[in-house]
C-alpha cells in the first residue's frame, strides 16, 4: 500500500491529460515505483506458492468478458452500466 501511495502521489489532483504528460516526462520515476510496486507483489505471492502470472491472465480473461472493450474503451461507467 505505502508504495501504492507512492506512484499515486504523482498523480494525486492531475486531469487526465495532466497524468499523461507526466507519465511521459518522469518515465523513469514512475518505472520506479511501479517496479517497487511489482516487487512486493511478487514477495506476497512467493511464500504462499500463488502463481501471479496466471492468475493475472486469468484476471485478465475475466475482465475481458466484464469490460469489453467496443464498449468500455473511453468509457468511466461501471461495468454494470455498461
Ligand atoms: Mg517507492
């Protein structure tokens, strides 16, 4: 969560496109905390023998079927009302 925080710091009060630029201009900071992120999700799913990479593809399988794409690309409504 604290390095969670950390990335959304950046971005904390920022429109959209604000964010965007960001992200471009400060990629290497951002990589950096996303990598920090990245490393304590890997750390978490170690002990507990959770294979993270599959999961998140089947996470990813399921958003696929919950937010597609012709409909939720662009679109902020929740899934239900999309
Ligand atoms: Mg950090």
């Amino acid at each position: 969560m604290l390095e969670a925080g950390e990335l959304l710091e950046r971005f904390q009060l920022k429109k959209t496109e604000e964010t965007e630029e960001y992200i471009q201009t400060h990629k290497t900071a951002v990589g950096k905390e996303s990598a920090d992120i990245l490393y304590h999700i890997l750390l978490l799913s170690h002990d507990p023998k959770i294979d993270i990479s599959e999961t998140f593809k089947k996470k990813i399988g399921k958003n696929r079927v919950k937010h597609p794409i012709e409909k939720a690309k662009g679109n902020r409504a929740k899934y239900t009302e999309l």
